[in-house]
C-alpha cells in the first residue's frame, strides 16, 4: 500500500516469524473469520498518517495471508534474523535498511511497529503513538496499559528454599494506592524515529514517551488462552456474540 508522499514518511510494519511456539501458527490462525495477522495490517491500512505498510516474516503461508490483506511483503526476512534469540530490532533495522536502499524510494522518518498479537487495538491508539513522536523530542513512543500487579506491593520474589519478600523494597507500603504508579508495557504499537533505531541497540535505551491504552484494547496473545480470549471480545465487538 502506497499513500500520498507528504512528509514526515512514516511506514507501517508489522513483524511476524514463521515459528511461533506459545500458539502455533498464530500468526495466520484464524480468529473471529480472519488471520490474527491481517487485524494489525488492516488498521495500519486505515491510518492516514502512514504512508506504507509492509510486513517482514520468514514464511511464505504468512507473505500471502498479509498480501490478501493489504500489505507489502518486499522481501522475505533472512533466516538468521527469524530465530527465537534474534532480537527484534535487527528486524527493524533491516527493514529501514531496506527501504532506504529501494531504487527511487524515500528515507523513512518514523517506523510504526503493529504486533500481530494485539487484534483489540483500536486505530486512536496507534494514532496517538504517531502524533506523540512527531509533536515532540522522543526516539520512541510505546503503549503502555496500568499493571495488574504491583512490586511494590503485591508481587515477590522467592529464595530456593521457598521464603518470600516483596519484589522492590521501597520501604513500608500497605496498600496499593500508597505504592508507586506502575504500567505494562502492551504490543499495542510502537513508534520510533528511524535514524534512533538504526543507532541503538534496545529501544528502551533512549528518550521514551508512551500512550497510555486500557486494558480492554491493550490485551497480548501469548498463550492458546489469550488466543480464545481475544476471539471472546472481537466476536462481541463485531456483534457476532450478544451483548
């Protein structure tokens, strides 16, 4: 997909391996009538902001289903950048690389990272990661959701020998409102500023903004749970199940 070239040039990007372990397949599992994968690419697709989305994957099955739903497949990504060690950032900097070195094509300003494992996402919040990016000094922009817990006060840690202690000691805390605010991190959207993450090896490393996404749109497939989960709320939010 091709959109106007006005600047900034932001591209879409959604970065799907082959060899998922947690839900085999999941990446073109279908899941409320649709391949989890073509979710993020279709809300990147409506996005006016950006201008390209593309998807970078090792496996042929998951090229074909992000074509058939709207996105760019250029290239297939390298074997060694496809494993379950490889960080995710030398995905990204391939991509970039990639772009930048197409014959006529144009530097990137900012990439838009849609994990195919967050389909509750609505396009507001990946709006949101790209108006932040571009309005001030952040490399990068996360989603981020309020914790569940807290290690502060309700999660520890435990010794071999079975004895816990609260996770962070920062003195006495008796309740939650008293602890300090803390946010999970969600694979809602990322955002960075392209020239940032060629540079960096983590993309925490740098000045880090984020957008804060309720729970019910901030949900992260991991597991065959989370998976029915997730079909649970997307079958009611396309009124395939009753209110």
């Amino acid at each position: 997909m091709t959109k106007n070239d006005s600047r900034p040039y932001v591209i879409g990007a959604v970065f799907a391996r082959g060899g998922s372990k947690g839900v085999p397949r999941k990446n073109v599992r279908l899941i409320a009538g649709k391949p989890l994968i073509a979710y993020s690419i279709e809300i990147g697709c409506s996005i006016e902001a950006i201008n390209r989305m593309l998807v970078s994957t090792d496996d042929e099955e998951i090229a074909q289903a992000a074509r058939a739903a709207g996105a760019e497949v250029p290239f297939m990504r390298p074997a060694e950048l496809a494993t379950d060690t490889a960080p995710e950032i030398l995905s990204w900097k391939h991509l970039i690389n990639w772009v930048r070195s197409e014959k006529g094509g144009r530097n990137p300003d900012v990439l838009v990272s849609l994990p195919a494992t967050s389909p509750l996402r609505s396009a507001a919040d990946v709006q949101g990661c790209i108006d932040l990016i571009l309005a001030g000094d952040a490399d990068a922009v996360i989603t981020v959701t309020p914790a569940a817990r807290n290690p502060y006060f309700n999660m520890v840690t435990m010794d071999a020998q079975g004895n816990v202690k609260i996770a962070v000691d920062g003195g006495p805390v008796f309740n939650r409102q008293s602890a300090p605010t803390m946010f999970d991190i969600t694979t809602v959207a990322y955002a960075a500023r392209t020239d940032y993450v060629l540079e960096t090896d983590s993309l925490l490393k740098g000045r880090v903004k984020a957008v804060l996404v309720p729970q019910e749109r901030a949900m992260d497939i991991d597991s065959p749970f989370d998976f029915d989960v997730a079909e649970y709320l997307l079958k009611k939010r396309i009124g395939k199940i009753p209110l």
